[in-house]
C-alpha cells in the first residue's frame, strides 16, 4: 500500500467535530421533549407521534444528501473538484425543490394524513401533534437545505464547520424553547417555532460558506439553475433507493406508532421519551456513517480498493468500541435524566426498560446493520443493501411488532424487541456480504 489516504489524525479530525456536532443536533429532539414534558403528557404524545411522521421527510432529505455525497466523495477521490462542484450544486438544487413540495403538501394536508395514521388517540394528544406539524413542516426546505451543504464539507472532511453551525443552532433553539414556553406560555408551539428558527439560520449559513472558492468545491450559481441529467442521475442513482428504503422504514416506524397509539398515554410517552435518549445512545453510528462515506467513497473514486477494504476494517473496530463504551455511558446517565421529566413513576420505569433493552443492541448489532451498510453503499453495492434493509424492516421489525407488541401483550417491549431483531438480521447478511468482498466490483463514476 502506497501511503495512506486518512492518517490516524485525519480520520479524528473527521470523527470528533461530526460527533460533538450530531450530539449537539441530538440536543434539539431532547430539548424539545425535555421542555414539553411541562406542558402535560398529552403534549408529549402528540409531539412525540409528529416527531415519528417528520422522521420520514427527513430522513428523505439526508438520503437525497448522501447520495450527492457519495458521488462528490468519489470526484474528489479521482482529483475532479470541478465535477464535485457541479455534482453538489446539482443536489443543493434537487434538494430545495424535493422539499418545497413535501412542504405544501403536509401544510395543506397534514391534518388528513394524521387522522389516518394516529385517528385513534386522544383529542388533545392529535389538537398537540397538528400544531407541532404544521410549524415543523415549515422548515423542511432548511432542512434540506442544510443537508446538501453539510454533504459538501463532510466529503472535503472540514466537519468542524458544521460542528459550530450546530452549536450556534442549538443555543438558539433552548434558550427559544424555554422563553416561548416558560416566559410566553406557547405550549406545542413553544417548542416548534425555535426549531423552525434554528433550522433556518443553519441553512444560511451553511449555503454561505458553501460558496467559498477556498474549499476547492463550492456552490455556483450557474450549475443552480441548469439541469445536468448525467450528475443528476449519478446523484439520484444512489439517493433514490435510499430514499425508497428509509421512506419505507419511516413508514413501519409510523406505522408502529399508530400501534403503540393503542397501549395508553403513559407507553405512547414512555416510548417518545426512550426515542429522544435512543438518538442520544444511537450518536456513534449516526457520526460513523457519514465518515464511510467520505472515506470509502474517495478510496473507491481513487480507485485503491486494497485501502477502502483497510479503511473498512479499520472503521469498523473504532465504531464498535466507541459504540460500546457510549452506551453504557448513556444507560448509566438515563436514570439520572429520567429525574427532570414531569411524567408518572410508571413512565420513567418504562422508558428505563425501554433503553436498556436498545442500547445492548445497539453497541454490537447496529454498528453492522447501519455504519457498515453506509460504506457498501459508498462502495457502489447500493441495490443489495438497499434490498436487504426493506426486507429485514418489513419481515424483522413490522411482522414481529405486531408479534410480539399486540399478539403477545408485550406492548412497546415487544416493539423494541422487533427492532433489535431487525438489526441482529441486518448486521449478519451485510457483514457476510463484506466479507464475500463483491462491492469491489462497482464503480458509480
């Protein structure tokens, strides 16, 4: 091996701002259930059923990110800044429109869609969840928005300055969140209008500095307003199965929100509070994907698949005992957190269950099911993965849901359950897929 592409300190200069940056993101959903708790538990439902909706657009707008991120990583791999440059101005449009239409659509008709999907809850839980909703929907475009340009600064690998957009953004959110529901008495909308905010400033600034002609790859204006179908098509090649694949994931997960609709107020809040400390537990992988990507998309651009198989190897053993040692962490830190929410004793108990049985999983399966897959799908092997993961979230985490959640009375226990074995699933076929080394065979560019 002719030298190494990411020295140890390169790849900590990647890992460290993107995880303190993504903890710091973590912080929003936190801040937001933290805060509302004060309000009642019906607010916490409502928002935490919105939350569980929203998941599915913004998880759309970060596959649409990844696969622009993918194809830059690769030019940049191969010494093309020119073509990287178009590439994320071409996702930095298609991002903007995407979401501009995902926005109309769930202001004008949210309420429609949430009659269908959550009809069964209490009234005051759905009056909650509509408006936290229709104020979130607002800020979709900047969210996609901040997608695209955070793609751009990753794959140069410059993550420490998305890391101090999400700390400016997260100092707007709480102190918004608790003048406008402790000093203004907003309620749900309390809670929304900070976020919509901080949003929106991160997307400004992030566009900005996206148009530096010092990064090498910036924004141009021209490349905005042209279509390049051959880009586009490289882009979307990879987004658009992603996209399929995480619309179908938010989909079951919302899906299983209506079925956790049915086990009481106290589990629907118990099951909302253990997804915001779950995010905080999940931070690991959530930060590792995104450096796969940088990194195995510019082995693979560069053409040396003798270092994107080390860089494989070597990613994988820092993600599992970072993984591991962070878990721990968090499950040790929950009772503690547990104490500043305004909820019932059964409550905390629960969501206690809840994050212990998430994070043994999440620390040796999901570092496998999730980081892991993110490299294949930077290596090019994009269908496979693709596939595997709407087959295991259907077969795995739907089927067993219902198995284990209604038919046999385990409640959002046996959702949590479903999920692990998702990964379990998962982790085993992509890890055999690795090994079987058939990624080397594509190429994207």
């Amino acid at each position: 091996m002719n030298g190494y592409m990411f020295t140890s300190v390169d790849l900590r200069k990647l890992i460290v701002p993107l995880f303190l940056e993504q903890f710091l993101a973590i912080l929003v959903g936190l801040a937001d259930t933290f805060v509302i708790s004060f309000v009642g538990e019906a607010a916490v439902s409502g928002v935490s059923l919105v939350n569980s909706f929203n998941t599915i657009f913004i998880y759309l707008f970060t596959a649409l990110a990844a696969g622009g991120a993918v194809i830059v990583s690769q030019y940049i791999g191969r010494k093309k800044e020119e073509l990287a440059g178009e590439s994320v101005t071409q996702l930095l449009m298609i991002s903007t429109l995407f979401s501009i239409v995902i926005t109309i659509v769930v202001f004008f008709f949210g309420d429609v869609l949430m009659c269908l999907l959550f009809g069964g809850v209490e009234s005051d839980v759905m009056d909650a969840g509509m408006v936290y909703l229709r104020i979130s929907a607002l800020s979709y475009p900047a969210l996609a928005v901040y997608n695209a340009g955070a793609a751009l600064y990753r794959s140069i690998g410059k993550t420490s300055v998305t890391m101090y957009i999400a700390v400016i953004s997260n100092i707007i959110n709480v102190i918004g969140n608790i003048v406008c529901v402790f000093a203004f008495r907003m309620g749900v909308a309390g809670v929304a209008y900070p976020s919509f905010i901080a949003r929106a400033f991160s997307a400004v600034a992030v566009t900005v500095l996206c148009r530096r002609k010092e990064n090498g790859v910036y924004y141009r204006i021209r490349w905005f307003f042209c279509w390049n179908h051959e880009l586009l098509k490289r882009i979307l090649g990879i987004a658009v199965p992603n996209g399929i694949e995480q619309g179908i994931f938010q989909f079951v997960k919302v899906a299983l929100s209506s079925i956790v609709a049915l086990f009481g107020t106290y589990q629907i809040a118990a099951n909302g509070i253990a997804q915001s400390i779950w995010s905080l537990a999940a931070l690991v992988c959530v930060t590792m994907g995104p450096v796969f990507i940088t990194v195995i998309g510019q082995c693979m651009g560069s053409g040396d698949i003798s270092q994107a198989e080390y860089y494989f190897y070597k990613l994988l053993k820092i993600t599992l005992l970072f993984s591991i040692v962070w878990n721990v962490f968090v499950f040790i830190l929950t009772p503690v957190i547990m104490q500043f929410y305004d909820v019932t004793w059964e409550t905390k108990r629960l969501t206690v269950s809840l994050v212990l049985l998430h994070n043994v999983f999440n620390c040796i399966a999901f570092p496998f099911a999730d980081s892991l897959g993110k490299g294949l799908r930077a290596a090019g092997d994009v269908r496979f993965t693709t596939v595997v993961s709407i087959a295991t979230t259907v077969g795995a985490r739907l089927l067993f849901s219902i198995l284990f959640g209604i038919a046999f009375g385990m409640g959002v226990i046996g959702i949590a359950g479903a999920m692990c074995l998702d990964w379990c699933v998962r982790a085993l076929i992509y890890y055999i897929r690795f090994k079987s080394g058939k990624w080397k065979q594509f190429r994207l560019i």
